[in-house]
C-alpha cells in the first residue's frame, strides 16, 4: 500500500514535528559562516553574536555543533505560561492563546537548547506539563458536543488536533450517515403518512354522509 | 532614474518572485500547502505539475553540488563540511515532502482509478506519470482477478464497474467526509440547512462538500 491507513486523512507526530521544524527562531552565531544556497529560502551568512532568524531545523542543527544559541521565544518564560495556565483555569470552555507549534517547538528547544533557557527548564517543562494535562482535559469534555453538523475548536493547536482528529472524524462521519437514514426514512414515510391522512379525510367524509 | 521608477521598482521588489530566494522560499512553502491538502482532503486535488518540476531542477542541482564537492572534501576545511550538511539536510526535508505527496496521491489513485477513468474533469488532475501508472496498474489488477477467479463466475457477474442496484461497484471519494479547517476570511456555509458563520482564524470541522469552493479560492485551509 502506498500509503498506510492510519496516515489517511490523517499525520503522525513526526510530521506535525516536521512542519514545527519549517517556522522560523532568533540564534545569535558564535561563529561566522557563509550562507548556502538551498531549495528554499537560502541560508543567510552568519555574522559572530549577529540575531539572524533561521528554521528551527537548521537552528538545532547548528546548535548540536554548538554553532550558535537560539533565542528562546518570549513565550517559553514561567511568567507567560503562568499566565496563560490561569486562563485555562478561569474560562473552562475555551482554549488560552498558545502558538500553533508550541508543543513540538518547546519539546525541541528543551532537548536541544535548555542551556539558552533564561528560566529554569525544568519549571518550563512543569508548566507545560500543567497546560498540556488542563487543556486535553477540555479537548475532551468537548466531545460531548460533537454532532453531524460541524464543531468550532478555536485555539487548539496543530499538535493536539492531530490527536484527537482520527476520533472526531469517524464520529461526525458516522453521525452524519445516521442522520441521513433518518432523513431518508422520513422521505419514504412521507407519502405514506399522506395517504393515510388522505384516508381518514375520506372516512371523516364518509361520517358526515352516514349522519346526514 | 525619475521617481516613478524609483516607485516601480520598490513595488516590483515586493512583489513574489521578483527576487529568486524569495521565489525559492514560496515555492517549498507551496509545496508544503499542497502536501498537507493531499493528505488532508477525500478527493484527489490537480497535480501541482509547474511547482514539483521547479523543485525537482533545484533538487537535482543541489545533488550535483554536493557530489563535485565531496569529491574534494578531504582536502577542504571544516566550514565546506558544515555548509554540505545543512544542505543535505534541507534536500532531504523536500525530498520527503515530494516523496510523501506522491504516495498520497498514488494510494487515491488505487483507490478510485475506476471513477478517475470515468470521468474527463478527474482524469485531468493526474500527471502523465501519475495516468500511464493507473492505466498499468489496473490492467494487472484485472488480469490477476481474470486469471484467479474471475474466469470461472457467470459472465454476467463479470463486471467490476456495475452501478446498478443502488450499489456502485465504483469507488468514488466521498465528499461529506468531514475535514479539519481554518478560515482566513469570513464566510457562511451551509450545512444540512443550518447556516455556519466562519469567523476569521476560528478552527472548524465541516463536511468537505461545504467548504471545498473555499479551500480552492483560499479563504480556508484545510489543517
């Protein structure tokens, strides 16, 4: 098969990593280096301690050969997950603002970059651990609300779509085949029911002769 | 040069594809999007012929580069070292991209191969690649179920495209799938009588049915 079942309509992590490892952060070069000319947006030439922005994916490589420090997104602070755990917390039906990438983007940085951490990591990891477990926990309680029709869930990110999608989608799926029986069942009782009002016309009709 | 070309020319640089890199850049950008639509959407989507040729002479560019110059390596320093990994690295990033939409777009064209000969406006979305495969591949499909059981049924239970009998034999793609979207500009669609209001950036899951003119004039994105 050309493609397995489960990456119908579907992706596995990995690729969701993928697509997290094509947006763009901030490395300060330790050294300086010539650009590349590559299939997509070049490689820019690295000025030593010069702020370049570059994929993530040519970050963590340079970073493993400790070519560069990545600039940690202002988002991976204890203050501003702090933040946005609150609101998990304060609004039960809605998800915070979190990037579409944050999960795969925070899991790299930590593996790879914890040095350039301003926070300690391990505080980092704990909030994330926090939002992560709140926020499955509400992807969840959402599903009682799945119906044929269609269901809004604004501020989930890539990652977590991802998970729950192969469940969502057959359940819609077969919600909407359910509700189109019904629909063609009442289409064919229609007549029929039709007909017998038509019949109980002619009876009450047929009363009035009887009494007259 | 008079202020007009002045002007002229800081329009033409914000422009897509004024500038090569910036083309380069859009393009695997491009590539990515269509990827992602494959896998994404029930049906299969027109072959995206011009881009994957572009990629294709750039892919083929940077493996000769990287050929003449491991040649040379040992005598080279460090730095040709690096430069060659990154550029292996992001050859191999696009190569799986291309290599994952192709079997996507072979795994619906198993699939539905009888319903795509069926119909002109389908057939058209294959690459001449993508149709001489479907037409090579169903005729040993039908000679291996010729030559195993096939021969030895009635000849009126022979068919495999009957569509009689409120059953298809025909595999077709089915558009009420529901899909993962995002709407960059408001909407309203319509589903089962029942109007939904697509606000900007909100996240929805619809029937395909319902937003497939949206996902072509761009207004939503399939996730």
């Amino acid at each position: 098969m050309s493609l397995p079942k489960s990456y119908q309509q579907n992706f596995s992590p990995q690729e969701i990593n993928f697509l997290a490892e094509q947006e763009l952060v901030t490395v300060i070069p330790r050294y300086s280096m010539n650009g590349a000319q590559l299939i997509g947006a070049k490689m820019p030439k690295l000025r030593a301690l010069n702020r370049e922005q570059i994929p993530l994916w040519l970050a963590t490589l340079l970073k493993k050969q400790e070519k560069c420090n990545i600039v940690v997104p202002e988002w991976l602070s204890v203050e501003y997950l702090r933040v946005r755990y609150d609101e998990e917390i304060k609004y039960p039906s809605k998800f915070s603002n979190l990037p579409w990438h944050w999960l795969p983007i925070a899991k790299k940085l930590l593996d790879y970059a914890s040095d350039d951490f301003i926070d300690p990591p391990h505080e980092i990891r704990s909030l994330l651990q926090d939002l992560r477990e709140v926020r499955l926990v509400k992807a969840r309680k959402g599903i009682r609300e799945l119906n044929h029709v269609y269901i809004q869930l604004d501020g989930l990110s890539l990652m977590e779509i991802n998970e729950i999608r192969p469940f969502i989608l057959e359940v819609m799926d077969q919600l909407r085949k359910m509700n189109d029986s019904l629909k063609v069942k009442a289409e064919e009782e229609m007549p029929r029911q039709a007909a017998a009002q038509m019949d109980r016309d002619e009876d009450s009709d047929d009363d009035i002769y009887q009494k007259e | 040069m008079n202020f007009d070309d002045i002007l002229k020319e800081f329009e033409a640089s914000k422009r897509p594809g004024y500038n090569e890199d910036e083309r380069r850049a859009e393009d695997v950008r491009l590539l990515v999007d269509a990827w992602v639509k494959e896998r994404t959407v029930p049906e299969l989507l027109p072959y995206e012929q011009e881009l994957i040729d572009r990629i294709l002479i750039r892919i083929r560019k940077q493996i000769e580069l990287i050929e003449m110059n491991s040649i040379e390596l040992q005598t080279h320093e460090r730095e040709i070292k690096l430069r060659l990994v990154v550029i292996e690295s992001e050859l191999d990033r696009v190569q799986f991209i291309i290599r994952s939409y192709t079997r996507t777009r072979l795994q619906k064209i198993d699939k539905y191969s009888l319903y795509i000969r069926s119909n002109d406006k389908e057939t058209a979305k294959l690459s001449n690649n993508e149709f001489a495969y479907m037409e090579r591949h169903l005729e040993l499909l039908l000679e291996l179920y010729n030559s195993q059981f096939m021969k030895n049924l009635p000849e009126s239970l022979q068919a495999i495209d009957e569509t009689g009998g409120g059953v298809s034999m025909i595999d077709e793609p089915d558009l009420d799938r529901p899909v993962f979207v995002q709407a960059t500009a408001e909407n309203v669609v319509e589903v089962d009588d029942e109007e939904i209001e697509l606000t900007k950036n909100g996240i929805y899951v619809v029937r395909y049915r319902a937003v497939k003119d949206l996902v072509e004039t761009g207004d939503v994105r399939v996730l």
